[in-house]
C-alpha cells in the first residue's frame, strides 16, 4: 500500500472511530449511571417498603371488615333481633351498614325463612370498589343459617398498586437479572456499528487511494521514461480531476518536447549539410571556369581537317559545356541552401502574397489561389516564405510531368484563430506514406534532375517561422503540403 493511500485511511478511519468512540463512552457512563439509579438499594429497598405498606394496609382493612362481620354475627344484639322478626334484625343490619366500605348485609334464611338484606346508603357507585363477600355460617340465631357481609375495597387504590407492580417493580427485578447482559447488548449494539463504519471507511479509502495513487504512478512511469528519453510516451487522461489535468499538462507537454526535439534535429542537421554544401559549392565553383576555358580552347584551336576528330571534339565540348552548366546549377543551389538567412518577420497579408506568387509562375499549369477576402495577416519574411513556397508550387509542377489528366494545384490560404494555414495541393502522383518523413531531409530526391534540397529548405524556413510542415493525401488525388504558421512572433506580446 503506497504512502498516500495509507494517509487516507488511517485519516478516513481516525475521522470515524474518534467522534464515535467518544460518543460511545459518553453514552456508557450515562447508561451505567442510569442503570445505577435504577438499580440503586435505597430505591429498591423504597420500592420493597411501598409494596409492603400497600399489602399491610389491605390485611389490615380485610382484617378490620372480617372482624366487625364476626362481631355482627357473634353479639347478641343479632340472636335477641332475631327472635324478634325480620323487622327487628333489618333495623340492626341498617345501622351496620353505615360503617365505610360496607357494601350490603345479608341474612341468609334457614328452611322457611326469607333473607333479609339491606344495603348500605352510602356505598355508591360499585365500580369505585373491589367488592369482597365474607360468608360466616351463624350459631345460635335462631331461623338463620349465615351472615353474607359484602365490603369494598377502593378499586383505583388497588388498581394503581398493580399497574406499579406490573410496571416497575416486575420490569425491575428483571433487570436486576439481566444487568451484566444488558451492559453487554448496550456495548455490542454501539460497537457493531462503530467496527461496521471503520470498515466501509476503510474499503472507501482503499478504493478511493489506490485509484488515485495508480494514476499516479502511471503519471511517475511516464515522466521516468521521458527523462530517459522517450518523448513518444503518452498517459491517458481518465476522469475530470486534478490528476486528468496533471495528465494532459503532461501529453502536452511531451508533445512540446516532441515538437522542439524534432525541430532542433532538423536545423542541427540541416545547418551540417549547409557547411557540406558551402564547401561543395566552393570546391566545385573554382575549377569549372578553367575546365570550361580549356576545353574551348582545344575546341577553338583545332585547324585540321579530320572530319572524326572534329566531331569528337564538337561532341566532347557539348558534353562539357552541358554538364558543366548543370554543376553551375548544382552550384548556385548549393550556396543558395548554405546561405539561407535568418528569417527578419514582419507582419504581412498572406492572402495577398498567396496570389502575387500564382501570378509570378504563369508556367505551371493548372497553378491557382484560394484566399479568403479578409487579409490572413501573420509575421513573416516576405523573401524566404516565397521562397519556401515557390518550391512547394514547382514541385508540384514537376509531380505532374507525365501526368495524363488536366493539372491542379491549388495553394490555399486559411485564416485560423491563431495562425495561418497555408495548403499546397496538386493531384499528381502523391507521396507514399513510407516517403513522408524522408523528403524533407536534404538530397533525397525522385528526380534525375533534382538536388534534393527544395523541401529541405522549406522545412528549415518553415521552423525558422516557429511553423509545422506536413504531407498528407490531397482531395485532388496527389499530394498535399500543409504548413502552419502562427500569427505573432513567439516571445512577442500579440
Ligand atoms: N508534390 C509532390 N508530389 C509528389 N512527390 C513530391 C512532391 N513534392 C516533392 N516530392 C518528392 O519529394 C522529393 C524531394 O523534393 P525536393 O523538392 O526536396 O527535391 P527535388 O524536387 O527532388 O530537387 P530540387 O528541389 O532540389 O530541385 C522529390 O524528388 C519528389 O520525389
Ligand atoms: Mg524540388
């Protein structure tokens, strides 16, 4: 694992597992203090002594009511009114049953005999209570088998009781039970989610940093081999971030170099050939005139009369005249290449110039402009770009020699934003692709006649112009010469 991914997650996981665990403490102490205060023995023993007061307190009440029903059922107020008649024990029983929580007072009847029952006036309304019913079997009374004593106890009392019972003191005790484990489930049920968030956090940076940290190295891998040289290396820019733009800073910038390499080669190259030529040039230059001279000479002085001596000499002087002119040629060539100037740039209408150069070569056929209305205005020497493209137009001239159909060449001028395209295209012959880079060296020629120096030369104007040059495939059917040049001088404000 590389050394940002790393930062990445132990950064990513510090982010998640701080603020939870620190959550998670917190709540822990919170929960075992709650658990503590619920758990407390003050509380419980509290709770213990409620429950204890409350069931006192109904022994005691049932105790009470059984008490005053045996009282009834065991004075002798009942056995004297019971012997009187039924009128007598009702009036006993209407004054017992005004006693509170008394709810009705029944004498049950022996064989032949009615109950007599009275109910209490103030007991109200009987949902209030919780009704209980002593039976207690009478000795004697005479004509009565039982008393059938019916109390209350207060309902909502009662029900509160059980409602604490089923709600705190049950749910208590079972916590008591479960303390430990319930510690624990409070624990798991934080921890699980905490460990679960490290994780995708974890896995997050992982993906996240080796998706980075790969780009960047492929970025490092490139830079390593153009430091070792290659400038063909290229990175494909994936995404829309910073390391897309990283990316493409680089493939421009490996382009550039790619650029600047090829065009210091050339004019590396080019300018050895032009010491070569200029030496040529004055080597072959210096003996011409004398050979010439000599030759005329013999040719000249010759009085005889041998009719095939004669005509040695006219043919061997024809020969000599004629080759010589043509090494003056191969000569002028040779130190116009070796004294190409520098380029002096001002700003000039190349539409304009495109036009004056067709105009000036009224012996190539089929030789037109394409311009455009508006001035293509660029910095340049008027000298040598006519030079460069009088070359480009001748050769064109010559590619179409021996062609059958009518000849085309076309030199275009294109305006585009920050440059001029200048296009020379012909329907000649064209130029095989495998030739395209080889022609523009110097003294590759296809031609018996030629030197081989036209397009080097409108390459090396052309880079002295900061420019581009390119053959490709012309919609005439031959070739086509593009040249690219900027507007503005580089280096100056445009
Ligand atoms: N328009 C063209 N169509 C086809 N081939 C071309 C064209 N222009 C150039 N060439 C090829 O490129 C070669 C090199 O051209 P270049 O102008 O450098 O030299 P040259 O024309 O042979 O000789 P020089 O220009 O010195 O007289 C040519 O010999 C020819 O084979
Ligand atoms: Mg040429």
């Amino acid at each position: 694992m590389g050394r940002l991914e790393t930062k990445l997650l132990v950064l990513l996981v510090l982010l998640i597992a701080v603020p939870i665990s620190v959550a998670f403490m917190r709540s822990q102490t919170l929960f075992d203090r709650s658990l503590a205060v619920g758990l407390n023995p003050g509380v419980t023993e509290a709770l213990d002594d409620a429950v204890e007061v409350f069931g006192a307190y109904v022994r005691s009440e049932k105790a009470r009511q059984e008490a005053l029903a045996r009282g009834i059922a065991e004075g002798r107020p009942l056995a004297d009114r019971a012997a009187a008649g039924p009128d007598a024990v009702r009036d006993l029983l209407r004054g017992h049953a005004r006693a509170p929580r008394v709810q009705r007072i029944a004498l049950v009847g022996g064989p032949g005999v009615a109950d007599v029952t009275v109910e209490s006036p103030t007991f109200g309304d009987p949902a209030r209570w919780r009704v209980r019913t002593l039976e207690l079997p009478l000795t004697g009374v005479p004509g009565y088998a039982a008393l059938r004593y019916t109390f209350g106890l207060e309902a909502a009392f009662l029900d509160r009781f059980e409602a604490m019972e089923a709600e705190v003191i049950a749910p208590r005790a079972a916590l008591e039970t479960y303390r430990e484990e319930l510690a624990a489930d409070f624990a798991l049920r934080f921890l699980l989610p905490l460990f679960g968030a490290v994780l995708v956090a974890g896995i997050i940076s992982v993906v996240v940093g080796r998706r980075i940290t790969l780009r960047l190295k492929t970025l490092r891998h490139a830079m390593e081999q153009v430091a070792a040289g290659d400038l063909e290396v290229r990175v494909a820019p994936t995404g829309r971030d910073e390391v897309a733009d990283l990316a493409r800073g680089f493939n421009d910038m490996t382009r550039r170099l790619r650029e600047s390499r090829t065009r210091i080669e050339h004019l590396t190259r080019v300018s050895a050939f032009q010491g070569i030529a200029r030496r040529l040039a004055h080597e072959i230059k210096n003996p011409l005139t004398p050979i010439l001279l000599a030759v005329q000479q013999i040719h000249r002085s010759y009085k005889g009369d041998d009719a095939r001596y004669r005509r040695t000499l006219d043919s061997a002087h024809e020969i000599v005249v004629d080759e010589v002119a043509t090494l003056e040629r191969l000569v002028t060539n040779f130190s116009r290449f070796a004294k190409l100037p520098t380029a002096e740039r001002v700003d000039e209408d190349l539409a304009a110039f495109a036009r004056d150069i067709v105009a000036a070569h009224p012996e190539i056929e089929g030789l037109s402009a394409e311009t455009p209305d508006r001035p293509a205005v660029a910095a340049v020497d008027k000298g040598l770009l006519r030079q460069a493209l009088t070359n480009l137009v001748k050769n064109a001239g010559e590619a179409l020699r021996d062609v059958e159909r009518a000849p085309r060449v076309t030199l275009r001028v294109e305006p585009t934003a920050d440059a001029v395209r200048l296009v020379v295209e012909d329907n000649g012959p064209g130029v095989p692709r495998d030739a395209r880079e080889r022609i523009f060296e110097p003294y590759v020629t296809g031609k018996d006649d030629g030197t081989g120096l036209g397009l080097a030369i409108v390459k090396k104007i052309v880079l002295d112009h900061d420019g581009s040059i390119a053959v490709t495939d012309s919609a005439h059917g031959g070739a086509r010469f593009e040249i690219v040049l900027p507007r503005h001088v580089e280096g100056e404000p445009g």
